[in-house]
C-alpha cells in the first residue's frame, strides 16, 4: 500500500469520528498509569560506569545518563513524528526494552529468553562489550490520552476499515504495523503526525522485538508530550 494511499484514508475520516475516538481513548488512557515504562540510553564502556557522573554516549557527547533527556527527533522511527519533533520511547517490560535497544536481540527474530537473555541478565553472555546501559522507570501520567494501537480491533482502524472506498480487508492495517519490516515506518509516521495534531500524547503498539519463549506484556508507549509522563526511582545495570 502506498503511503499517500493512508494519508487519504487517515484525511478522509471526519472529525465529528475523530473526538469520538479521542474521548474514548481519554476513558480508557488512565490504564495505562498503572505499568511502570523502561527507557535505556547506552554509553561507552569506559569504567567505573556512573550513571551520576559524566559519560559519552555513541555519538559521543558527554552527559549524565541519570539526568538525561529522554526526547529526541527521530527521522525514521516506528510511531515518530520524522524530523519534526522530538519523542521518547518507552517498553512496559524491562526485557522488553533490552531487547528492542540491544542489536544483537533486535535483529533476532528467534530471540529466546532462557537462552540469550537470561544468560545476558546473569552475566554470563556480553551481547554488547562496547557499551554500558543506564535505564529509566517512568510512569505515564492518568490524565495523559493515548491512542491504543495494540489490537486488531482499535478504534481508528476499523473507522478506517469502514470507509466505503477501503478495499483491503479487516485487520489489514494492524498487520503492517505489526511487520518487523523498516519499510512500514513511514506509514507509522502518518498515524503518528495524525494522532498528534488530532491533540493526542502518545500511541501505544505491541514490540515486534519481544523474546519467543515467554509471555511478557511487550507494550511499547511512544509520548509526543513531555507533561504526559513523570520520572520514578534510579534503577542499575551493566
């Protein structure tokens, strides 16, 4: 499906459909104040690793990774919004976060918890000597909106699925989205452009990093605004 092909699909839904689906993902939003989210930021292995002391990340600009930013402009990202405007990313499950931050476990498509990860974990495998890795808990507030993008049956898909010129099917949409596939993130980008000026704060999606062998939560909540989340407590590892 060509991009422009979504962008007139996206265009064609009237607003009256739009504050319909905003006011329903207001109700149903404060669920998700209820998972604590995962940000890792990775930087040079240069011992002693201090996450309250000045480090270099990989473009290598020195900062303190406990106090460091979590928005950044992602010109290609799934769910971004381009070159535009900054985001940040966060995993409802810390091995969820390792493995879509990790490349040795991002490029995996049979990654197994029980045989890299858990070993990773217990320091018995080094998926990346180079780099030490600082995470972040974050809370999203209750009063944040965001667009649940999660199941087959989310509410602008199916208004999208119900326009009358739409010729490709139930559930179509959720499987692009769904595609491991970088050719389908500017397709994400259009939604993601589309929910932010609608006054959305975010877009919740499934990973398609998670590991095979274990039933995770494998959520991932990109926020567009700075108010709709708060820091939790520091939080260690290698």
């Amino acid at each position: 499906m060509e991009i422009q092909q979504v962008r007139k699909f996206i265009k064609l839904i009237p607003e009256s459909i739009w504050k319909k689906i905003y006011s329903k993902c207001q109700k149903e939003s404060k669920n998700w104040s209820e998972f604590g989210w995962h940000n890792i930021k990775y930087y040079k292995n240069v011992p002693p690793n201090m996450g309250t002391q000045l480090q270099k990340d990989n473009r290598d600009l020195l900062e303190i990774p406990y106090e460091r930013k979590v928005f950044y402009p992602r010109p290609l990202f799934r769910f971004s919004l381009g070159e535009e405007y900054p985001v940040a990313y966060f995993a409802s499950e810390f091995i969820v976060a390792l493995a879509e931050t990790i490349p040795q476990f991002r490029s995996d498509e049979k990654l197994r918890y029980e045989k890299q990860m858990n070993q990773y974990l217990a320091d018995k495998l080094n998926a990346h000597p180079d780099q030490y890795g600082f995470p972040l808990s974050f809370k999203i507030n209750k009063d944040a909106v965001i667009l649940n993008l999660s199941k087959a049956n989310n509410i602008l898909f199916t208004n999208i699925e119900n326009i009358e010129s739409w010729n490709w099917g139930k559930g179509y949409l959720f499987d692009i989205i769904s595609s491991r596939d970088k050719d389908v993130y500017p397709l994400t980008i259009e939604i993601a452009k589309a929910a932010f000026s609608k006054g959305f704060d975010g877009i919740i999606f499934n990973s398609v990093r998670k590991p095979n062998d274990i039933m995770v939560s494998s959520y991932i909540a990109v926020l567009f605004k700075k108010k709709s989340f708060f820091r939790l407590r520091k939080m260690d590892n290698r």
